[in-house]
C-alpha cells in the first residue's frame, strides 16, 4: 500500500513540473527589441534631465501624447540632474531599441560617449530644447530662439525703466543667469547683455555688486535657493547702506523665485524691483499677478513637440524633407542652418518664437487659452 501511494505521489509530482514548466514556457516573451523589430512599430526614446522642474514635466506629456497617439512607442527617462545616469539612461535605450532619440542634455559637453554609441546604429538624435556640444552624432535641434529670450527680459527692463528717457538718473541691477552647463543659459545671457551692456558702459545702469560675467553671475541647476542665498548676501554685502534696487535679470522662473523671496525678506515689502523671467510656471504668473515678479518669457512647450513629432515623423518615413516643417505648421518656427554650432559643425535648427507675458495679458494668453485657470485661492493652477 505504501509503495502504490509513493508512486502515486511521485507520478503526480513529475506531472506537476511538467505543467508548470510547460506553463512557464508559454509565459515566456521575446525581447522587447525583436517585438518592436518584428511588429514593425517604431520607438521613440526621449531622456529629460529632471522631474523636478515642471516645464520637463509638461513637455514629456506633450510629446508622449503625440507619438503614442501615431502609434509610436516610447520610452521615457528622467535622470535627477545626474550625467553619468543620463548616459546609462540613452545606452540603455539604444539597447532597448530606441529608433529615434530625443534628448534634452544636462550638461551639453558630456553625452558624447553614450551618442557616439546611437551614432554607430544610425539613430538619429535630436537635441530638445538644450543644444548638445561637440559631438557629431546630432542630427538636428529643437528650441526656441533663446538668444531672442534674453533680449526680451532686457528690453523689458530698458522700457519699464524709461532708460532712453530718464535724464541723468541712474538704476541699479543685479544679473542672475542661468546654469553654465546649460548651454542655452549662455544664449540667454549673451541676447540680454547685448542689449544691457550699453546702458552699463555709460553709467546709466549700475550694477552694484560689480558681478557681471556669465560664469560668475550663473546659477547652478537653475536652483531657487542658490539664487536666493546668492541675492541675499549680495544685499547684505552691497545695499545694506540703503541703497535700492531698481532691476533684477533673472534668467528664468526659478531663479527668478528665490530672488523675490530674498528681495521681499530683505527689504520687507518696501522695494519693489523689476525682475524678469522665462517658463510662465505657475507660482511666478501669480507673483505677476500679485506684483511681486514683473514679466516672463513664455514659450508654447506644446508647439515644441508639435515640431518634434513633425521631425520625428519625418525622419522615419522615407522621402521626407525636414526643413520644410516649419512651412506647413501654424505655430511661429523658423529652420536655421547658420546659428547654432555644436562645436562639430552647425546643427540645423527648428526654432520657435517666444512671447513676453505680463500683469496686461496673462489672462489672454494663458488663462483664455485653456493652459492655466485661476484656483478657488485665487492663484494660478494648471488647467487639468
């Protein structure tokens, strides 16, 4: 009786290995490259720098809408602000199978190790928003005009200030640029200071602190409180005799953030200076709002990725002619193959054209479009 049920149980044990072997068999998958490969869709891979900023949030939900929506697969990377995860992020979708790459860098000189790898495999990279240096495995660039960005918050300052048409008075301004591994925080400052530096060669601008040079005037990962402890010692070391301050360049929100805090805290409400900016984030439409921020650049990240799907499309369907995007799209762009050199040569660019918003018109161009509303506080809120 023993024996029976001992080869009982023996039959029953090798059945059920048998099973779930068999079951184990079916459940297996092909790698994620030869499905993509055999189902004849293609992947678009797209790296940000960091999830912290919501200007990158915003963008990969616009793009991930456009590629999936025309049946694209994608795959997304947010790498903290680290480079070298960055680089493992682009081989690992080159691994993975990526057709396309789009990338904006976090530091613009140090993914040529991890490109040159796309480049072996003919993927086409395209550089998002941030152009990417010395490396010839960039096939194309999609921005805005960024050095058109630092002109705007400069002009700006020269008219609220009625410099052309203030006599012998004079102002004082402290510079806030952005990140100087960011190359476009270069374009950024070069477009502003072309305008600005004739006022300060004439005396008719003082910079007060006497820090005017890009690498001294940067701010590292464009981060609101190295902007604030920045602007806080400089109006302990510069402005504590009582001397006001009349106009702040600041590259973009975030700067321009931590220099309002500094700026209230210091002098309590009682100066208000003109501060610029760039991104239209929320907090600092409704500092606009309120008073406490004075205009911001605005750029349409949707019109972006309308012009990186177009490009994408393009490039992975055959007889396609990239330069003509910008002819059959409505929103502003312009194809340059003369301005933007990454060091290997120039890079032919799509570039959008950014806007300048202000207490004036927030509400025609952000509010009535649908891209913010106004929350039950009464502050700026994202529409969805």
């Amino acid at each position: 009786m023993k024996k029976k049920m001992l080869l009982l149980l023996s039959v029953l044990l090798i059945l059920a290995v048998a099973c779930f072997s068999s079951c184990e068999k079916k459940e297996e998958k092909k790698p994620e490259t030869t499905e993509f490969k055999e189902s004849g869709i293609k992947k678009i891979g797209i790296s940000m720098p960091t999830e912290s900023l919501e200007r990158w949030n915003k963008d990969v939900s616009y793009l991930k809408d456009k590629f999936e929506s025309a049946g694209y697969a994608v795959e997304v990377t947010y790498s903290g602000n680290n480079i070298d995860r960055q680089n493992d992020d682009i081989r690992k979708m080159i691994s993975d199978g990526a057709d396309i790459l789009v990338v904006a860098s976090i530091d613009g000189e140090m993914l040529s190790d991890s490109l040159s790898e796309a480049k072996s495999k003919n993927i086409p990279v395209i550089a998002y928003d941030r152009l990417i240096m010395n490396t010839d495995a960039v096939s194309y660039y999609v921005s805005f005009d960024n050095y058109e960005v630092g002109k705007l918050q400069a002009e700006y300052i020269v008219n609220a200030l009625k410099l052309n048409d203030s006599g012998d008075k004079t102002y004082n301004m402290e510079i806030f640029a952005g990140d100087s591994n960011d190359n476009n925080a270069k374009f950024f400052y070069n477009g502003s200071m072309d305008v600005l530096k004739k006022y300060i060669n004439s005396g008719k601008i003082k910079v007060v602190s006497g820090q005017t040079e890009f690498e001294t005037v940067a701010t590292a990962q464009w981060s609101t409180n190295e902007a604030m402890e920045r602007m806080k010692n400089i109006l302990v070391s510069y402005y504590s005799d009582g001397t006001k301050i009349n106009a702040c360049l600041c590259a973009n929100d975030a700067v321009a953030l931590g220099i309002t805090r500094a700026i209230r805290s210091y002098y309590k409400n009682n100066n208000v200076p003109v501060i610029t900016g760039q991104d239209a984030d929320p907090v600092n439409v409704s500092n606009i709002i309120h008073d406490k921020q004075s205009m911001t650049v605005y750029k349409e990240f949707s019109n972006e990725a309308v012009v990186t799907y177009e490009l994408v499309k393009s490039l992975l369907e055959d007889n396609a002619t990239p330069e003509s995007i910008c002819d059959k799209l409505e929103c502003k762009c312009s194809y340059d193959i003369s301005t933007y050199d990454n060091g290997t040569g120039v890079i032919p660019s799509f570039l959008l054209k950014p806007e300048v918003i202000t207490k004036d018109n927030y509400k025609e161009k952000l509010i009535d479009t649908g891209y913010y509303k106004i929350g039950d506080n009464g502050y700026v809120e994202p529409a969805q």
